[in-house]
C-alpha cells in the first residue's frame, strides 16, 4: 500500500469517528473521542517519522514550506486533543470544542490531500510510495493503531 493510501484510510477513519461521535451519549463521546485522540497522536507520529522527512527530501522550497505548515497544525491538533482530554463530555463547551477540532483537523487533511500527498505522487517513485506506506502502516501497527 502506498504511503497516499496508508493517510487516505485515516482520513476516512476520522471522519468516520467524528460522525459517530455527533449525536452520541455523552459516555460514548468520550470513548469515540479516546479513540480518536490514540489515532490521531499515531498518524502524527508516522507522518512526522515517515512521510514528512521523504517530501522535505524532495527539496523543493514548496516541499518544505508545506512540510513545515503541516507540523505547525499537528501542534495546533495536539493541543486541542489536549484540552478536550481535560474536559468532561457533559461540559457546555465540549461540543463547541469537538467542532473546533474537526474543522481544524478537516482543513489540515485537506492540506495533506491537495498538498503534501500531491508532491509526493508527482516526485516519490511508485516504489519508494510503496516502501514508505509498509514502514507507515508497520510502524502504526506497532504503535497500537486499531483500524
């Protein structure tokens, strides 16, 4: 599986896990939300680990501009996961916080859709794609990742 593909199954699973969250118990929020917040911290990790170092490789001024925006808002995600971690899913300002993230985090995979993932395609041989999504997805699974 390529590298694109490895982040393309994430996205679909957080956008999966934000519909199931909206209109849930606020017990089930919070398990959706841990849930969300393990995957999430993962896919950080392996992009940051992984996928990010192999676009910056590229050498491009626009590579590294992207990689570089894309590190600052997995900063901004963290610390929102951070916050709603502390909250308590009944708390007035819970949801108000939920949808925050969710736009965040959907601008920020927009990004690496339209973006990273599109530099990568066009400069990453199908190869090199294909050996950076086996050590993406590995590294995923040794990390806990559940789907």
């Amino acid at each position: 599986m390529k590298a694109t593909e490895v982040l393309a199954n994430a996205h679909r699973l957080f956008r999966r896990l934000f519909a199931e969250h909206r209109g849930s118990t606020p017990e089930k929020k919070r398990e959706i939300f841990r849930t969300l917040k393990r995957q999430l911290e993962i896919h950080a990790l392996i992009e940051e680990e992984l996928f990010y170092p192999a676009v910056v490789r590229l050498r491009s001024g626009e590579a590294r501009a992207i990689v570089r925006h894309g590190l600052e808002e997995h900063q901004e995600l963290k610390g929102l996961l951070a916050e709603i971690d502390q909250m308590d899913a009944v708390d007035d300002r819970y949801d108000e916080r939920i949808a925050v993230l969710r736009d965040s985090l959907e601008r920020h995979l927009h990004d690496e859709e339209d973006r990273i993932c599109v530099q990568a395609l066009s400069h990453l041989s199908e190869a090199r794609l294909e050996k950076i999504g086996s050590d993406m997805e590995a590294r995923r699974l040794k990390l806990g990742a559940t789907e």
